[in-house]
C-alpha cells in the first residue's frame, strides 16, 4: 500500500488531534471527496458503519449535515458551518453533534460525557506530492478522553477514503 499514516494528540488545554496521510490520488480527486456529499457517503464514518446522509452547503458560512449508521443501526448526526475554503488546499468548519434536522447537540445525546463541547474545529490540508496527495487533518478541542477513539475512527473512515480512490 503506498499509503503512509502518522497519528498524535498534543496534550494542552484544547487537545488537538493530528493525522496525517498520504493518497495515492490527485489533490483535486481528494479534495473532491471531502466537498462532494455523493463521494462522502462512500467513505464517511468508522469501518463497518455506513454514511446515509450527507449534505453539503460549501460556502464559507455554509454548513454541513452528514450521518453515520453504526452496524446495530445506531445513527450519529454532526454539523458544521465552514470557516475558510480554499480549493484545493484547505477547509476549516466546526463540527458539533446535531440531530437529524441539524440541530446541534450536547454529547451527551449520543452518551458521551459531559465534558464532550458543544462544538470543535476542523482543519483539513491537502498537498500536492508528485501526483499524490498529503492531507493533514487537524480535530482541535476534543476531550482527552475521547481522542484516541476519535483517531481510531478517523483513521478506519481514511482507509475507507484510500480504497474509493483507487
């Protein structure tokens, strides 16, 4: 596989999750699958759940609502407003739990913990490398006790993305 992956949470006041990978894809293939809701359904969420919904308003104020369904049918809403785009370089949203109308959520709804916040921010880069692409994804805010199974499904929702870019 020339697929390359690098994981770190910086221990700080706002935990920020880092992760990095390298696609054996064009910048433009890769950023397409982040901003077109036809190609997030294929590869959004953990191994094994699948991503019903997902809807896209990609202008900066713009937001996004996708869903990901676990394989008991447990589904998982999340929102978000775009901060900066910059195509095919870089898109910064928020991400909060929401419902299925979009309307954001505490944790809790999910049964996460109380500290969960209400709302994080997400910084994806995408860099050209000799005809792949290296992307860094950038998850600021998460509790320290939910960043390493976040990664965890970041990373099996990455190995999803590899496989719809070959």
């Amino acid at each position: 596989m020339d697929e390359q992956r690098e994981s770190s949470a910086a221990q700080s006041a706002k935990p920020e999750l880092v992760i990095t990978r390298i696609f054996d894809a064009p910048r433009e293939l890769v950023w397409q699958a982040w901003t077109d809701p036809e190609r997030i359904v294929k590869w959004w969420g953990p191994k094994n759940f699948t991503a019903p919904v997902a809807k896209i308003d990609l202008r900066v104020g713009g937001k996004y609502l996708t869903c990901m369904r676990s394989p008991e049918g447990q589904e998982f809403w999340t929102t978000g407003t775009y901060r900066e785009i910059v195509p095919p370089e870089r898109l910064v949203c928020t991400d909060s739990f929401a419902d299925a109308e979009g309307n954001v959520v505490p944790g809790s709804h999910y049964g996460m913990n109380e500290d969960f916040p209400l709302e994080m921010l997400v910084t994806i880069t995408f860099e050209d490398i000799a005809g792949k692409t290296k992307m860094t994804l950038k998850h600021v805010g998460l509790p320290e006790s939910m960043s390493d199974m976040t990664g965890t499904g970041w990373n099996e929702s990455f190995d999803k993305l590899a496989e719809i870019l070959k």
